[in-house]
C-alpha cells in the first residue's frame, strides 16, 4: 500500500486569482490529494434551488489539471440560513429545551425530517455532478459528525422517533418497563407514547432510559451517514467513502458508522488534545509542545481497527490552533513527527488541515502549511519533507504491510455512555482509563490493536480488556478459544444490557471463565489511595475498588490490598484487575503478564515510542533528549541516536 499526504483547501475563501498557483505549490511541495468542499453550502446554493457549480467546477479543472486528486465532501455540517428558516425543525434542541441558534456549525438536528431530507437532495446533486468526474477519487460525508456536542438532540422529533426506536426494541411496553426496572420510583408506562426523553426530571432520570436515550442517538448518526452513503455510492461508482472522525471522541458508536464505510479517518490534533482532555497539569507542561507520546498512536490503532481500507488522518495540525484554552506552538520537528507516526500505524494518507492560515472567521488563529501573508510555514517545510522521505522510504522498502500487533485492546464506545450515566464515582472515566492501559502496554514497546468487542480474537497473545461494563453474551468463550493471556479492568461485567445488576454479581457471564464475584465496590475520591502489594512489584489502586469473593482454589491472588482484599486475581490465563492502579504497577503487571503470553517486552525511555509496519521499525522520540537505539541497523531514515522530535526508520532485525 503506497502512502501519501494531502492538504484541506477552501478554494471559496480565496479569490479565484489565488487557486492555479496554490494548485501548482501544493503539487511541488508533494500533495496528492486535496479535500474540498465541506462547508460550501452557501456558495453552491445561495439561496433555495439556485445552484451555482461554476466556481466548484472551475476549483476542481484547477486541482485535476496539475494532477492532483479531489476528496469532495457533502456540506451538509453547515446548512445555510436561508435552510433553517425555512425548516425550523432542522435546529436541535438541547438538554435545556432550547433550539441551537445558526450562527456556527453543526446545528442540525440528525432526527429532523425535513434535515434528512434537504441532506437527500443536496448530497444527490453533488453526487450528479461530480460522482464520475475523473479527479473526484474519494467523497467525504459530512464533517465531523458530534462535534461539539452535537450527536443528542432532545427536539419533538427525536423524541418521536425515539419512541418508535424503543417500540423496535423491546416489542411491547411491559418488556421495556421489565428491562429498565420502571417499577422503581412508580415510573411504569402503559404505552410507547408516554415516554418523553429523559431530561427536565427533578433528580437523575431513570438510567436505563438515558442509555438507550444514547444508543438511539447513535443510531441516529449511523442512519444520517448511511442515507449519504448511499447515495454517493449510486452516482460516484468505485470512489473511496470516507468519514472524518474525531480523536477519543465517544459520543456515538464509531464502528458501525465506519462499517459502511471504505476509509475510516480522522483528525488529529494532539496539541490541543492534550491540553482538553482529561491530562493533569504535571502531563500538560511535560508534553506542552509534543502531545502525549501515546495519544495519536491511539487514535491511529483505533482507527485501524474499524476501516476497510488503510484509514487516513483527514485532517493533521500543521501549527497552532484555536480552539484550546491555550494553544501552544509545537517544536520545531513535530509536524514531521506526527505524520510518521500516522503512516507507521498504517494511515494510508495524512491530509493537513489547512493550506493556508485563513484571516477572517473563527479560526482566524489557526496555522495552516502557509501563514495568511502566503508565504511557506514551518508546518508546510516538514510537510514537503516527508514528501521527499516518503519517496525514500518506498523506494527503499516498496509497499508496506499494514500493522498487525499480538496485542489486542478491547475498545467499547457504550461503555463510555454507561460509566457516565452511572458513574458512581465522579472521575471514572473510561476513555482515560482505556487510554491508561494502551499507553502501558506502549510504554513496553508492545504494538497494540484496538478492536471492537466482537472482533475476531485468534491470533493475539494478550488481550487487554479496560473495565467493560456490558459483556457480550459470547465474549469469555472467545476470549477462552482464543489462548491469549486476557486482563480484565475493575467494573468488567458490572451490568446487563439493560443496565442492571447481574443477578450472579460481576462479572456476570466472565463466571464461565473467572470464577469470582464482586460483592462490594468502593470509588475512591481523587486524594484517596491504597497501597496495593503484588509480589516484587508494589503500587498504588486509585479512582475506584473492586471487593471480590471467590470459592475454590483455583483462583490465585496475586496481589492485595493494603487491607487485604484481592487486588489481582488469575485464574488460568485470566487476570482480574480490581482496581484503576497507578502507571508503574499497571506497566509492571503487564510486562510480566506479556512475558507470560511469551511477548518480549521492553522498558523504553521515557518519550521513545516504537512500532512496526511490515519489515520496517519506525521510532519516535517524544523526549527532550537524544535517545540511542539500542541494537537497530540499516536505517531508511535518521540513524541509531535519535535527536528529540527525531524519526527513525529501519529494517527490523526480529518480527
Ligand atoms: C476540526 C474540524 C475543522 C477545523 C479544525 C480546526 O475539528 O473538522 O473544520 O475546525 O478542527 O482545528
């Protein structure tokens, strides 16, 4: 699979004067393909049915003509304001009960029909035009779907449809109010109708409600994005279908969106990343100009995991951005960087966002490959180097492989839903403690695959499953056929699907396999700790506890407490984590857990992250010093010291 680098345009931004020499510079500097299009609405059809396809047709002859290729995206992320006044139902409504305003992005509402069906036309117009035009290679739906906050809409027609979601569902209302148990607090329904979405109630509602509330919603963004998909698929024969996803963005379930996809991409950030999400201070300032070292990576082998086709980064930091509470400058170098590590997890493009820094607007802060004066920035001379390198690197290595770790991460988006919902203790947060794991299992040079539940498992030595909450009725035999050493989190098999207790206790359907019950649980404030002794290795368990019971012996306890508890339990080749533990202790139980699945993992110094695609090794250094690769040779790019926010590339001496 080759590689390759493309650039988001907004040829609608700049006079048309402007547009050969952008398409001739982004040709020189290395770029493929160019996305356009995703915001256009306005200029396509100023006002309803006033098409005007001179402009886009002419911005595309410009790109086809120096050879580049065109990602076309629907705009459906910015209906104009002529649409929604016209159509009042296309605003959502939010938790307060108050339509969003135009003014911005993202307004609509995925479960307004006169939405669904403007989306129709304008995507089938597009679609007409430019389906088979021979430029147009890939098609884009939308931009971003969720986005901020956007995936819930508490509007009458979501809840309309939401009643007939729940009527699919459950069949008949006593099966619903069995399932949600509204006999608690006299909440039972006699019929479809009378169920209202779960918000304005005087304390929490019901929430088995709000968990389907969430499915439905999600199910909705699936819907929206199929009805494009469809479309585009019947006008533009043989074209890539691509979505641009967000980093760690859990708001509606990614893997059935992508699974009517080709390409699953998405839009890596890790500046501003960093400095929203749930990262401590300490984290903040060590990784200001860098980004997490484990951050992208994640992203990318999530990514991996649910596309077709090679996944992309649509959309890579060229500089600053806008949209953080700071917005830091990344060092010099890191623009390289992260495009490396992109295309070394298997990205079969990283596309930058955006060519030029544009100076009206929201994002009139946000760097782009040139400044706003048009002269080349410090993002736009890394780009045209890797360019230069990716060139190099095929030449020397051919197509590469895609990435197949012998470690899999289990990764459920419902889980997010259901902790929050539930949460029981204020912080536990699951993409944080997910990500917790995966950067462990990093930090011990292991390459991971992050895969859906329902993945198949053979193949993996070790599989690491952060606390999930919901098992799927056929996983612990899976996971038992698979061979693998398996790790559990604490809270894994906590709840049914209907968000209830199982009525064997956790961890429900695991009892097949790990025969322990949790009887009691324990969430720990922020300043709360308990040492926890395993053997040589000692640490601490922080956020939350498991009380675990168990009969018979053959269930060990590998580590305790402080006041005795089980803190690690195994029994066979499945390890029962009772609690969040500490960085050191999670990496320590790991690495002889791996050393146990006969992995061979190995310390790495803090900010070196290694991964492997094919028959080479791509190393990154995240750090603020040189770091010696120990024992690499025959190097493609970069040598065996690695200078800070130095990549290397070289043929790999094991596999
Ligand atoms: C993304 C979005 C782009 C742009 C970018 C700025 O979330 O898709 O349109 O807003 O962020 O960083």
């Amino acid at each position: 699979m080759s590689i390759r680098l493309g650039v988001c345009y907004y040829p609608e931004h700049w006079p048309q004067s402007m547009w050969e020499s952008d398409a001739r510079r982004m040709k020189e500097l290395g770029i493929k393909q160019v996305r356009i299009g995703e915001f256009a609405w306005s200029r396509i059809e100023p006002s309803p049915g006033e098409l005007r396809w001179d402009w886009l047709d002419h911005a595309i002859e410009v790109l086809a003509a120096e050879g580049l290729e065109v990602v076309m995206c629907t705009p459906t992320a910015t209906p104009p304001k002529w649409l929604v006044d016209r159509h009042e139902d296309v605003l959502a409504v939010d938790a307060n009960g108050r339509r969003r305003a135009f003014g911005s992005r993202r307004h609509y509402d995925f479960s307004s029909d006169s939405y669904f069906e403007q989306s129709q036309r304008i995507v089938r117009l597009l679609g007409e035009r430019y389906g088979k035009h021979p430029a147009v290679t890939a098609w884009q739906t939308d931009n971003e779907y969720g986005c901020h906050q956007t995936v819930v809409s508490y509007s009458p027609s979501a809840q309309r449809r939401f009643r007939s979601w729940l009527r699919a569902r459950y069949g008949s209302i006593d099966a619903l109010n069995s399932a949600w148990g509204t006999v608690f607090w006299s909440m039972e329904y006699r019929s479809f109708d009378e169920i209202d979405a779960p918000i304005g109630t005087v304390t929490e509602a019901h929430p088995s409600h709000r968990l389907d509330y969430r499915r439905f919603a999600s199910d909705e963004v699936v819907r929206y994005n199929r009805m494009q998909v469809e479309i585009l698929r019947a006008h533009a024969p043989g074209r890539v279908m691509v979505h641009n996803f967000m980093q760690m963005f859990l708001e509606f379930d990614h893997y059935p969106v992508a699974a009517d996809l080709d390409v699953a991409s998405w839009d890596s950030y890790p500046l501003g990343a960093l400095e929203e999400m749930w990262f401590p201070p300490e984290e903040k300032a060590c990784w200001l100009r860098t980004g997490h070292p484990d951050f992208a990576s994640f992203n990318h082998d999530l990514y991996r995991g649910m596309s077709a086709q090679p996944f992309w980064v649509m959309e890579q930091q060229p500089g600053p951005v806008n949209w953080a509470h700071w917005n830091p400058h990344p060092l010099p170098g890191m623009v390289r960087l992260w495009s490396w590590e992109a295309f070394a997890h298997g990205a079969g493009c990283v596309s930058y966002f955006r060519w030029r820094q544009v100076p009206f607007g929201q994002e009139q802060m946000h760097a782009g490959l040139n400044r706003p004066d048009n002269r080349l920035d410090v993002g736009g001379e890394e780009a045209a180097r890797v360019a230069r390198e990716i060139e190099e690197v095929e030449q020397a290595a051919g197509a590469l492989a895609q990435p197949r770790g012998k470690v899999a991460l289990l990764f459920d988006y419902q889980a997010k839903w259901l902790f929050e919902i539930h949460h029981q203790g204020a912080d536990f947060q699951y993409a944080r403690f997910a990500f917790d794991y995966y950067s462990a299992l990093r930090s011990l040079g292991l390459d991971v695959d992050i895969v859906p539940t329902s993945a198949p498992l053979d193949g993996y030595a070790m599989i690491v499953v952060p606390p999930l909450p919901v098992v799927p009725d056929d996983l612990a035999q899976r996971l038992q056929q698979s061979g693998a050493q398996v790790l559990f989190g604490p809270r894994t098999g906590s709840k049914t699907v209907s968000l209830q207790i199982p009525q064997e206790l956790p961890p429900g359907p695991l009892q097949s396999v790990l025969p322990i019950r949790v009887w009691r649980v324990d969430s720990m404030r922020p300043n709360v700790t308990e040492p926890v002794q395993a053997g040589a290795l000692s640490g601490q368990a922080m956020h939350w506890r498991d009380l675990v019971e168990f009969d018979g012996a053959d269930v060990e306890t590998v580590a305790k407490f402080g006041d005795g508890h089980p803190a690690i339990l195994r029994h066979q080749r499945m390890h029962y984590l009772a609690a969040i533990f500490d960085a050191g202790l999670t990496a320590g139980y790991f690495e002889q857990v791996a050393r146990a699945a006969g992995l061979a993992p190995q310390r790495l110094p803090e900010g070196l992250r290694l991964q492997q695609r094919g028959p080479l090794t791509f190393a990154f250094n995240y750090s603020e010093a040189t770091l010696t690769l120990p024992g690499a040779a025959d190097f493609i790019v970069g040598a065996a010291a690695l200078p800070p926010q130095g990549v290397a590339i070289y043929r790999s001496t094991q596999q």
